[in-house]
C-alpha cells in the first residue's frame, strides 16, 4: 500500500487492508504512551458533552464505541453512564489487546481519566471495576452496523471512518453506519483525521480519505444528526498535529435525530 492522496481510479478500500496484521503495541507507542495536548482538549470536550447530555440519566445505558482498535479513552469517556459499552473492533490483534485491557487496564490511561475526573460525574467509582464489567470486545465491521437494529444510547467513534479506506464513499458509508445504531436522541462524539495521507504502524502503511475537511463531516453527518456549531471543533495549531501528513483533527458532538 501506498500513502497519499488517492487516485481517483485506483483507491485503496476497506477489504483491501491486512487490518489482522495491526500492531496495537507501536500504534499506542506513537500516539498513547504519553498524553499529547490535542488529546487531552479532545477529551475534556466529550467529556463536557456526555456530562451536559446525560447528566441524572443513571448508569443503565448501553453505549459503543465504533472501531475502538487500541484506544481506552473514548470507551473511558462514556463509562459513568453505561452498564455495557461495546468495543467493536474488526481487527484481531485488536480484539485481543481489548480483552487484555478488561481486567486492569494499563497504567498509561491514567492520565486520561484524569482529565475525565475534573468533571464530578467521573468521581466516586471505581473506573478499572466499572470497565472490567462493562467493557466487551466484539469482533465485527463498522459497515455491519448498517444491518442491525438502532440498540445503543450514546456513542463514540474516532479516527475510524476516514482511516480504514481512501474512498471518499466509504467513508460516508461508514458514517451513516455509525449513525443507524444509535437510538433517537443518543449523544455521541466522533473525531476525524483532516487531509490525512494514510499513517504507519511498525512496518505497514494503512490508508486514510484525504478529502476529509469540516465540510466532508459536517455532509457526512447532515441527515442524521443535530450538530451545534459550537460543538464542532477543528484544531489545527502546530501542537495539534501528531504526525506529518495531516493537516489537523476535527471533533464533532451531537446526538442522533429523533
């Protein structure tokens, strides 16, 4: 595989990626070891947002994280209120270093959970027992989705829909996906790589949607969802950016149209 704006005749799709080949180890070396400010901004937002949404709802929703591959913190983000969060997740390495992370997850998330903590609704529990019991890795597609019945109360999904396929109608798809599963009303947060050219994990390439700018989303998202604008946030300074080959992230929280 190739890294880069594709070409219109030749893109790389979704099936065609060794994704049972991912590296979990080197992904979270490069991007989670140590929390990087855009993280830290990324998750104080949806923490604000699931907190503003959900607020006294108790702890008896089902949440999902869409695509969650080696990344706690949007699953984190949704625990005060969820008795059961689906991890869904296609790859096998993946799946496999999710069910590792369910009985004590590893000290490197702490840092997150922190910054979740700075809200009151993340206070006076347990997070690693909340997580062992709600967390559960199911092994599936993001396009699966389209075909099953809308059973989630709120939701996440990050850096997934544009960083599985370099079609710009994947991507879309993806979305749509996403959105079908999540009940009337549902909160949800998803973040977007912008103008990625495709990233490197260990030795292999994987492809992302170049097209992706806040226009893109915001299309993607337009039949589905109630979007604020003060809750989409593009963040594009030079501390923003975690590796060449992108042009920033973008955030977008909202929930599901009745």
């Amino acid at each position: 595989m190739t890294s880069g704006p594709h070409t219109a005749e030749q893109p790389t799709l979704n099936k065609d990626v060794p994704w049972d080949s991912f590296d979990p180890g080197a992904y979270i070396g490069n991007n989670y070891l140590d929390m990087k400010a855009v993280d830290e901004e990324i998750v104080s937002r949806v923490r604000d947002h699931f907190s503003d949404r959900l607020r006294g709802s108790g702890r008896v929703l089902a949440g999902i994280d869409v695509g969650a591959g080696p990344n706690l913190y949007p699953s984190l983000a949704m625990l005060p209120w969820c008795e059961r969060i689906t991890l869904l997740e296609w790859s096998a390495n993946n799946i496999e270093y999710l069910e590792r992370q369910r009985p004590s997850y590893d000290a490197h998330w702490e840092p997150f959970w922190k910054v979740l903590r700075e809200d009151r609704a993340y206070r006076g529990f347990d997070p690693k027992a909340y997580f062992r019991r709600a967390a559960e890795p199911v092994q599936g597609s993001l396009f699966d989705l389209c075909r099953k019945d809308p059973q989630w109360d709120v939701g996440t999904m990050f850096f997934v829909a544009e960083s599985i396929t370099e079609s710009l109608e994947e991507f879309r798809r993806g979305v749509s996906c996403f959105m079908h599963v999540l009940r009337p009303g549902a909160p949800f947060a998803a973040a977007f790589m912008e103008h990625s050219e495709g990233y490197r994990v260990g030795d292999l390439e994987f492809p992302a949607t170049y097209e992706i700018d806040t226009t893109e989303v915001l299309t993607a998202f337009q039949k589905f969802a109630y979007i604020d604008k003060k809750d989409v946030h593009r963040m594009a300074d030079v501390g923003h950016l975690v590796r060449h080959g992108h042009t920033g992230m973008i955030l977008v929280c909202g929930r599901r149209k009745e």
